[in-house]
C-alpha cells in the first residue's frame, strides 16, 4: 500500500493540535481565575482563597506543563509537515507566531515560574503581580494565534505573487474579517470551559460532604459567571456564523446540510448527510428556520453545496455532525447555568442533590464543545489551507510516507501516556482538594508548593 | 537596508539559538547529570535547581525555530523536512522530560519512570539537537525551493558526532550550573564531573575543527588560507586559553568561574561555526540574502524584536535574581 504523506500528515496535525488546545483552553480560564482567587485573597485576607488558590494552581501547573510540551511540537508542524505552506504563507502568518513568542510566551513562561515557586521569594503584591501576567500572556497567546488561523480561513491585505503571499497591509492582516468573532467566540469558549471544571470538581465535593464552604464559594462564582457568559456565547455563534455566511458559505451550507441553493430554507435537527448521492437521508427540520438564522429573514436566500464543485466542498458529514455537537453542548450549559443560579437565588442549590449530580456530570463539556467547534472550522474550510488561494494538497512537505507514520504512531504513543498519567495527577490532586490552613492561619508551605497531590487531604475546619 | 536585514536577522537568529544553547544548554546537562547523582535527595536538588526556570528557558528554542520562519521561510521549510527524523526524536524527548517536572513530584509508585523519563528525554534531546547542528554545518539537498534529499540523509558520521559532542557540552554546563547552585556533597561531586567533561568537550571541538575543513575545500579555504589564518587564530587560542582557566578554576574550587568559562568555550565554537559557513546559512549554496523573507516582513518583526527582547531580557534576568543562591534540599523554591 502506498503511504500518502497528505492524508498521514492531515490526520497528525488534527491530532496534535487537538490534543493541545485541550490543555490551552482549560489553562487560558484557569488563569484569569487564578487572577481572581489571588486578588480576593489580597483583599480579604481570608486564608479560604489563598487556599482555593493554591489548589487550582497545582492543577494550573500540570495542565501548563501540558500545554507548553504540546505547544512546541505544534510550533515545529509547520515546517515539517506543511513546508510548502510555510514557504508559500511565511511573510504574513510567520510574524503572527513571531509576536506570539515575543509577547506570550515569553511572558507566561517567565512569570509561571514566579507564579509555582515564588510565593515565600517576592511580596504578596508581586506575586498578584505574576499570576496577572500568566493570564495576560495566555490572552496573547490567544490573539496572535487566532489572528494567524483566521488569516488563514479570511485572507485579507497580500499581495500573491509567484505562489508566494506578499504582505501589503499589516492591520489588514491581523484584523482580517474573521479574527474578532473567532477571537470573542474563542476566549468565551475557554472561559467557559473553565468555569465547567469549576463547577463540576466544587459540585463533587459538595455531593461528597467535604471543603464546603470552599465548595460553595466556587459553585457559586462559577454558575453566576456561566449564567452570563454561556448565553453570550450563543450569541457571538450566531455572529461568528454570520460571518462565516459571508466569507466562507461554502462551508455554512455543509454545517446546515444544505444541498440546493434555496428561499426559506429549513434547519436540520438531524440528518445524515450523504456526499456520494448528494442528499440527506432522515432528515428532521423546522421549516424556515435556517434562513431566519443565517439572514435573519424567513425568505432568505441560502446557497446549497451543489453549487460548488465537488472537489471544493469540505466534507460534509463530519462538519454537519460536530457543528450540532457543538451548539447541543452551548445549550446544555445555559440550561445548567440557569437552572444553577435560580436554586441559588431561592437559596436551595446545596440541598439539590440531583443539580449537584448533573454539575460533575458536565465537567466535560466544554472541552467537547471545543473540539466540535475547532472541528467544525477546520475540516469546513477543507480543501484550502489558505481559503480559496491555496489547497491542502500543495501545502504538503514533499517528506516520504513512511515517516509521517512514524512520526504520527510516536505521538499517538506518547500523547497517549502523558495523557493517562496527566489525567491520573490532576484526579489525585482534585481529591487532595484545597489544602487546610495551619491553626494560627499561616498558610502551609509544602516540601515544594506544588506537591500536593501527595498530600493527606484533610478537609478543612469550619 | 533591505540589503541589511537579513543580515541583522541573521544576528538575531544567532542570538535566540545561543541563548537557548546557553539556557536549556545547562537545564538538559541537569538532566543528563541525573541518573548518576548518588541519592535521591541530590536529584530532587537537582531538579529544583532548574525547575522554576525551564520552561522559559525553551523559549528560546520557539524563537529560534519561529525566527527561522519568519526571516529565513526558506531554511525553515526545507531544513525541516530533510530533518524530520531527527526533530521529531527532539520534540518527543522534550515532551517526556518537560511533564516530568511536574509528574516526577505528583508520582509515589511511577516515580522511577519519570525519573528516567527527565533523563532520557534530556539525553535524547540533546542527541538530536547536535545531529541537528551536525547537518546545518554539512548542508542539506535543495532543488528549487524544496528539500529533495531522502528520509535517512541525516544519519551520517559526522552528524552522529556532533550529537554526542552536544551532550558531552550540556553535560558540562550541567555540572559547572550545579557547582553554581549547590553546596556540600552534590557540589563535591559536580566538581569531579568538571575534568573529565572537559577533556572531551576540547576533544570534541578539536575533532569537529579537523573533521569540517576536510568534509569542505570551502571551509579549508576559509581557515588555512593567508591572510585569513592570521585574523582567525584569535578562536583557537582564546578556545585553549579558555580551556586551561576552567582546568584551572576547578583546582581553585572557584563557584562561578567554571560555568561562565563553559559558556566561553560554547559561544567560541558558535563563532567558528559562523566562520565556516558564512555567508551561507543553510549550505551548500542557500545564503542569508536568498532565504531572506520580504523586507516588509523583516521589518515588522525586527520592530517587535527590538521593543519586546530589552524586556523579555529584563524579566529574565529577574525570575533568575529570584530564585539566586544555593538550592538546599527539603527548601525547595
Ligand atoms: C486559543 C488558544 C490557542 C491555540 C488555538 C493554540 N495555542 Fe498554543 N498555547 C496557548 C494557546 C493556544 C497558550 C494558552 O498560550 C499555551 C498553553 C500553555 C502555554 O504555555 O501557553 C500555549 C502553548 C504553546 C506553545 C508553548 C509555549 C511556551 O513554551 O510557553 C507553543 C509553541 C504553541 N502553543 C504553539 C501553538 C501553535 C503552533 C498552534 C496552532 C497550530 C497553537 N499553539 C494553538
Ligand atoms: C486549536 C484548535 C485547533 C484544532 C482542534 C484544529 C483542528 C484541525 C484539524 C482537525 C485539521 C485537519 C483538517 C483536515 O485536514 O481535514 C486541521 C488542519 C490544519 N490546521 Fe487546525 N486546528 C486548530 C487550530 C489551528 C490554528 C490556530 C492554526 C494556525 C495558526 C491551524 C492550522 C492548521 C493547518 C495549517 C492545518 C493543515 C492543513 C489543513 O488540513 O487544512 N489550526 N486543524
Ligand atoms: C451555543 C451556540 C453556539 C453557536 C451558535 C456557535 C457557533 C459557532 C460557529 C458558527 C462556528 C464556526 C466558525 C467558522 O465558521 O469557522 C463555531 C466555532 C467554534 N465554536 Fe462555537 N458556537 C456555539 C457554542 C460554542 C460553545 C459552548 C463552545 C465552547 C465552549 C464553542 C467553541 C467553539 C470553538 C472553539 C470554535 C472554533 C474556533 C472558531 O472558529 O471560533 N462554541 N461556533
């Protein structure tokens, strides 16, 4: 059988990136929240949140730890796997990554340190200072790589000479027509994806008798957060696609399985679209409600998939599949937020024993929807890497087969026992929960801050 | 200018990839130093030593790989394929040593595994960066813009070499770091490693130093002819003089001497390196001027360099004066 280094290297690339930015998401939330925790501590002096801090640090510092390995494989992809992209693309997207290092990395890297060891080495107000700067810097991580990947599915201010991107507007380029919404959706879906894991570990520890008043303290913050931001989030979605309508509808009419262009076109609820015979089979739909959404008027016209050629329709299947994925997660944590936040304001969510249940049970999801959605974009705008101008097929590394298999066998090898132990740490270090406090209110120092997986998880005195 | 800025970016290249030879150079010496440590608590020192540091520590290596990118696409996107292999044996190895740091403290039973994760992925690490240097300075099969060698060019004498000088290097700065940083027993013992370490770093460049003008008329040319032997002797002598004063230092028991002498030794044969290969950047034939990306680009980036490096340099060297003196066992930062 022939290796086909296009189809090996795809399939690598959607695998090490989608393993990173689980770690990114969780880590961009977890360091504003961090920020948080750190500055009620400040102010109130009540040993609860520098306890609370600690603990959700130590899950900070194995998730980074994560984050950065995986990161430094990604930042390689590039020119290993998609070098002909890289030639063809480096004078616009090479500076983005460059001043991803210059204003991110740098920073995040440095003051994590700071943020880990330094607690007992700088002024309480200098290690505020720190974590401020890890949450800043994950932001930056997040705009310069957004801007990069959304040039990429919007090209704007080049120039294309000899196959070759030219740079001719900077601000053009950074601030191409998708970059705000998939920015604005993007931290969103972090913070959101946060606030879940928040919710879910302080709603098992309630369920489990233990920390309390911590617990509470945690639930609370998260769902009233979640109570405005996950509404929020459905509506930069609905921006997001319309721009998405704009630019790329080639890919809206595979994530709404449309076929024919039509007038009053219907919203699928479920279907399954078949790319061979052109067509969906057991389709459910609301009538008018596709072009209701997409332009916001029951008659409006929406393009169909026929209309391209098939060689430049993204797969439709899985586009279709995980952008329903995506939004049944969105609804989910709305109806789990709200319904959070009336128990709480009829001062019944600590006796809610089933709520608490369904709390941990939704820990996940953000991290799903995440994946549905990054899915969604990505495979949607196949087969272009840079949409409309370059395909996927030109920007592969003219390397043999035979080493993107290893090289993508090695990952899954690896991911796969870093993963295992990750998850098997970041368990032990939940149920350790938020260290107690020494009887006199001194906060305890550990061998090493950070060792408290190992630590006897007593629970706090009330 | 647009005749300058590949050249200035050539400087700043040179710059992030020394930096991170000096700054991961010691962290992965740690790790390689680190099953050989006599006691448990001496690796728990040892790792603290470098722990609060090493993620900013391979930055550098992102900047030097993203500098490529943008300043020199065409080295970026034909070194990287011809040299896939190897790179992805680096970044492997830096995965299972980078999570080790946090791992190896969270583990009761899998203790020993990310113990010899943090050793293996620092050796291995170190291995391929030296293969990686080796095939920069042989030079790597283009045509047109693209990589057109085979999947197995990389693997060759010469390359293997530099990978094993590499390690013997970082080896060296690990043991002159924890000189700096420890005391008693562990700081005894890193002394001891300083003599040996350093007869094969010398050795080393001295082999590398015959090995190259004999791989290239080029490079012989550049070396021995006149009156290019007289304005170039400075880098073989200030190399043996460097040499003798960290023999030297050792005997003394001086604290810093050593450390920042290695770091001499390595900056010297950085500077030989450029020599040989100058005004190529990736040989046989791809100079600085034809790998160079658009000006507008250079430009934009060299902006950002000079603004943001003054301050990343700042921060830096803060973090470090944070965590300054000795590291002491059961303190941990
Ligand atoms: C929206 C957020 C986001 C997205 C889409 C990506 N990353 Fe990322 N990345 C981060 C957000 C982030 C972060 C939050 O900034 C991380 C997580 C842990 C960390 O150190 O920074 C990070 C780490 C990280 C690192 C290590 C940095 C360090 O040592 O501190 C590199 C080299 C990359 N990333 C590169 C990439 C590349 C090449 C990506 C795309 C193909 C990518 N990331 C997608
Ligand atoms: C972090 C979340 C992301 C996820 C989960 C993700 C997912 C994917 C997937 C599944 C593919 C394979 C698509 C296919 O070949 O069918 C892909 C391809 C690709 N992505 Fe992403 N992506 C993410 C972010 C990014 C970012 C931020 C960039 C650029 C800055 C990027 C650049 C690329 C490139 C260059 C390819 C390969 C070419 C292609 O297949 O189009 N991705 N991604
Ligand atoms: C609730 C309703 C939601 C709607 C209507 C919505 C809408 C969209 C749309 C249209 C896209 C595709 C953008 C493109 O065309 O490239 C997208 C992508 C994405 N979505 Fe959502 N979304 C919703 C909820 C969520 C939630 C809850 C999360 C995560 C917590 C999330 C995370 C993402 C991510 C990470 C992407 C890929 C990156 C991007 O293109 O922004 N979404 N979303």
């Amino acid at each position: 059988m022939e290796l086909d280094p296009l189809l090996l290297s795809r399939i690598q690339f959607g695998f090490v990136v989608s393993f990173h930015i689980l770690f990114p998401a969780f880590t961009i939330g977890l360091a504003s929240f961090i920020v948080v925790l750190e500055a009620l501590w400040l102010w109130r002096r009540d040993g609860l949140f520098l306890r609370l801090s600690e603990f959700w640090t130590r899950l900070f510092a194995v998730s980074f730890g994560m984050g950065v390995v995986s990161g430094i494989v990604m930042s390689y992809q590039f020119g290993t796997n998609w070098s002909r992209f890289s030639h063809a693309t480096a004078n616009v997207i090479a500076p983005l990554l460059g001043y991803e290092v210059l204003t991110a990395f740098f920073l995040e890297a440095t003051f994590l340190g700071v943020l880990l060891f330094g607690r007992n080495r700088v002024p309480p107000g200098f290690h505020f200072f720190s974590a401020l700067m890890v949450a800043v810097g994950t932001l930056f991580s997040a705009f310069w790589i957004l801007s990069a990947n959304s040039w990429m599915q919007t090209p704007s201010g080049y120039a294309l000479r000899d196959g070759i991107f030219h740079p001719a507007d900077w601000l053009s380029i950074i601030f191409n027509p998708s970059f705000p919404y998939r920015l604005a959706h993007m931290v969103a879906a972090a913070y959101l994806t946060t606030a879940f894991v928040v919710i879910g570990v302080s709603a098992w520890f309630l369920r489990h008798d233990r920390f309390r008043r911590s617990s509470l303290v945690t639930l609370r913050l998260g769902l009233v957060f979640a109570a405005v931001v996950a509404p929020l989030q459905l509506f930069l979605g609905d921006l997001h696609g319309l721009n998405t309508f704009e630019h790329q509808p080639a890919k809206i009419a595979a994530m709404e399985g449309h076929w024919e262009d039509q007038q009053g076109a219907p919203l699928l609820l479920f279907a399954i679209p078949d790319a061979s015979r052109e067509t969906n089979h057991l389709a459910v739909a609301i009538p008018l409600l596709g072009s209701l959404i997409l332009t916001h008027d029951a008659h409006g016209e929406v393009p169909g998939l026929k209309r391209y050629s098939p060689e430049d329709r993204p797969p439709v299947l899985v586009v279709f599949w995980t952008f329903r994925v995506m939004v049944a997660m969105g609804l989910w944590m709305i109806f789990v937020a709200w319904r959070g936040s009336w128990l709480l304001w009829r001062r019944r969510l600590e006796s809610s024993r089933g709520f608490l249940r369904l709390c941990s049970f939704s820990l996940p999801v953000g991290f799903v929807a995440l994946l549905a959605g990054w899915i969604t974009t990505e495979i949607g705008r196949q087969p272009w890497t840079v949409y409309g101008l370059l395909r996927t097929r030109d920007s592969v590394s003219p390397v043999e087969g035979s080493s993107v298999l290893i090289s993508l066998l090695a990952f899954l090898l690896a991911y796969a026992v870093i993963f295992g132990f990750g998850t098997y740490y970041l368990g032990k270090i939940v149920r350790g929960g938020p260290s107690p406090a020494m009887p006199d209110g001194e906060v305890h120092t550990p061998l090493r801050p950070l060792s408290g997986a190992g630590r006897a998880s007593g629970d706090e005195k009330e | 200018m647009d005749e300058w800025l590949p050249l200035i970016w050539y400087g700043v290249i040179g710059f992030a990839v020394f930096m991170y030879v000096l700054l991961d150079g010691f962290d992965l010496g740690v790790g390689i130093l680190f099953p050989f440590a006599s006691s448990r608590a001496h690796r728990d020192v040892m790792m603290n030593s470098v722990a609060p540091v090493w993620d900013g520590n391979e930055t550098w290596l992102i900047l030097g790989g993203g500098g490529l990118f943008v300043a020199f696409p065409l080295v970026y996107a034909t070194a990287l394929p011809a040299l896939y292999l190897p790179l992805l044996l680096m970044l492997i190895a830096l995965v299972f040593r980078g999570v080790a740091f946090e791992f190896r403290f969270r583990a009761d039973r899998s203790r020993r595994f990310w113990s010899t994760g943090f050793f293996a992925g620092s050796l291995f690490a170190s291995f391929a960066q030296g293969i990686i240097l080796g095939n920069f300075v042989r030079g790597i099969r283009v045509e047109g813009v693209s990589f057109a060698g085979g999947a197995l060019d990389w693997l060759n004498p010469f390359s293997l070499f530099t990978g094993v000088a590499v390690v013997i290097g970082y080896a060296l700065l690990g043991a002159t770091w924890l000189i700096l940083k420890t005391e008693g027993d562990l700081q005894a013992w890193s002394y001891r490693l300083v003599r040996p370490l350093t007869v094969g770093m010398i050795g080393a460049i001295v082999l590398v130093s015959l090995w190259t003008p004999m791989m290239s008329a080029a490079i012989a040319a550049r070396w021995f002819s006149w009156p290019n032997m007289l304005w170039l002797s400075p880098v073989p002598l200030i190399t043996a003089v460097l040499s003798l004063w960290l023999w030297r230092a050792e005997t003394r028991r001086a604290e810093r001497a050593p450390f920042l002498l290695t770091l001499g030794l390595f900056l010297l044969s950085f500077i030989g390196l450029a020599i040989s290969l100058w005004p190529n950047i990736l040989p046989p034939d791809i100079t600085v001027w034809r790998a160079a990306s658009a000006p507008s680009t250079q430009l934009f980036m060299l902006v950002g360099v000079l603004f943001l490096m003054p301050l990343i340099l700042g921060y830096t060297a803060f973090s470090y004066y944070v965590f300054r003196g000795k590291v002491r066992h059961g303190e941990g930062y």
